[in-house]
C-alpha cells in the first residue's frame, strides 16, 4: 500500500523471526484504514508531488505495488491515471475491492485493476492477469519496501525484489519508492514526528525502538497507540505496530543503482522537496528512470 503497512501486536517486544502475514486477522486493516482517512485526506504537497512528477514524464499507466486498502490508487485514478494496484495481503485488499464496487459507476474505478500479487514474484504474477504489460510508472510509498525483513544478511530478497521493479517498467518509465529517515532513528532512538502523506485526526503517541544485533541496526519498531475519540469515531484504544528494515540512506541509494545495473538516473528528494532544503526530513523518497 502507499502508506505504512501495519503489524498489530499486543506485545511491546520485538517480534520474532517468521512472521510472514502480519494482517492475518484483519483487524489491523480496518484500524490502519481509519487512521489515514480517504484519499482526500492526503496533504496537498503529496498529491501535488506525486501527481506532477508523473504528468511531467507523461505517465499513463502506473502500477502501485503496495497498494493496502488502495487510498493511494484511488487517489492517482482521481487523477486521471489508468492504475494497476497489486498487494500481498488479501485482507488490505479486501478494502480496496469494496471501494471499487462502491465506485463501480464511475468508468474510472470500473477499470481500475486490483490484484494479489509478490514482489518477489512481481513479473511473473504481472503475466498470469496482464500478459505482456509494461508501466510508465511502478510507485512503492508510505514506507512499504521497508516491510521486507530480509533473512540473508547480503541482503539478497530485497535487492531481487527491486530489480524485478525495474523488469517490469517500460524504457524511460519511473520508480518512485521511498523510505523513513531510518538515520535519524538510529541516531537519536525517536521518530521525526511530522507526517507528510495524510492528514489524520486522532492524536497518536509512537514509541520507538531499535534492534541492534553485533553492533548492526537489525529491525526498527514503532509503536503506535490511538486513544478513544470523544465522538465516539474510536471506541477504544487501539495499539499496532510497524516493523521495518532500517534502511539508511546511502545504502538504500546504493541498492536502487545496482538494481537498475547503475543506469538510471536516480533523484532524490527529503519531504517532498529538494534534499538540501529539509535537515531532518521524516522521509526519503527516490524517483529512478531507467534507460
């Protein structure tokens, strides 16, 4: 999804090795589905972003590769774009497919294609619904690559995954993938705490921790908790936490070139805006265009 994916948990330890579907009940679905909002609940600066870095390219065709509920999908067929949304939880799917019925009048979301589907396996689950498609653009936002907890410590999984996102762009066509400003994190054991891709309404307490095996950042936590609303909106607490790889920034910059078999021209931006003008951005995100 284009938005941090969620691990619901009652425990305040790190989780274990092997957790492979961190939705299975669903419950956090809805929970992280009404802590974000709608598509219209995305900061202006986000739309803006996104949208005009694909129309400037002349983009057509997007394939959002960690769609979730589909708040961000929804948002680029707003827009205009013909969108292509893949996840692997069908329970965050399950969300997506039923604003796609609600909305099945409109001939924008009547051709609006959701599907499961693996990074891993990213082409070949592409072929088995669209035989042959190539994309203007492949978007992975709101933190989502950084869900793949790597067991191999080359890192082998993650960097197989982003070339299979470069297999299945057109020439010239854009990645645009992002990742948490995992720096800071390690650095100073918080969070920066403004939120750059939605405007949410419930005040959230996040806690941070970090794993540290042999010296090396192996996994940060973060916990988040959302109290009762006075409306009655939140009926009770909800407690869920977001488990990621932490990726630096140079690392990560590193893995995109060789992913791209350091052909593609690779741009970097720190909340929206050009990396020099924020010096504690929450996110990075990086725009590659293959050649």
């Amino acid at each position: 999804m284009a938005s941090d994916k969620v691990f619901h948990s009652r425990s305040q330890g790190i989780p274990s090795e092997g957790v492979k579907d961190q939705y299975a009940d669903g419950k956090a679905a809805r929970i992280w589905k009404k802590y974000i909002g709608d598509s219209n609940k995305r900061t202006q600066n986000y739309r803006t972003f996104l949208s005009g870095i694909l129309k400037k390219h002349g983009c057509v065709k997007v394939l959002d590769v960690a769609c979730g509920t589909g708040i961000d999908s929804m948002m680029l067929v707003d827009e205009g774009f013909e969108v292509v949304s893949v996840d692997a939880s069908d329970k965050m799917l399950k969300h997506a497919l039923k604003a796609r019925w609600e909305k099945r009048r409109d001939r924008k979301y009547d051709e609006w294609i959701i599907e499961e589907a693996s990074w891993e396996t990213l082409p070949q689950d592409i072929e088995s619904f669209l035989p042959g498609a190539k994309f203007d653009a492949l978007i992975c936002l709101g933190n989502s690559f950084a869900h793949l907890l790597d067991e191999y410590d080359d890192q082998r999984t993650q960097k197989m995954c982003l070339e299979n996102f470069a297999k299945v762009l057109k020439p010239g066509g854009l990645l645009i993938i992002d990742h948490r400003n995992y720096d800071a994190m390690i650095d100073k054991g918080s969070t920066p705490g403004h939120s750059i891709y939605y405007n949410s309404s419930y005040p959230v307490d996040i806690k941070t921790s970090v794993l540290v095996v042999r010296g090396k950042p192996e996994l940060v936590a973060l916990d988040y908790c959302i109290c009762p609303t006075e409306d009655g909106d939140i009926a009770e607490k909800s407690e869920f936490r977001l488990c990621y790889y932490p990726h630096k920034l140079d690392k990560f910059t590193e893995m995109l070139d060789d992913a791209f078999s350091n052909k593609a021209q690779h741009s970097i931006y720190a909340d929206f805006k050009p990396l020099n003008q924020v010096p504690e951005p929450a996110y990075y995100i990086h725009v590659m265009q293959k050649e």
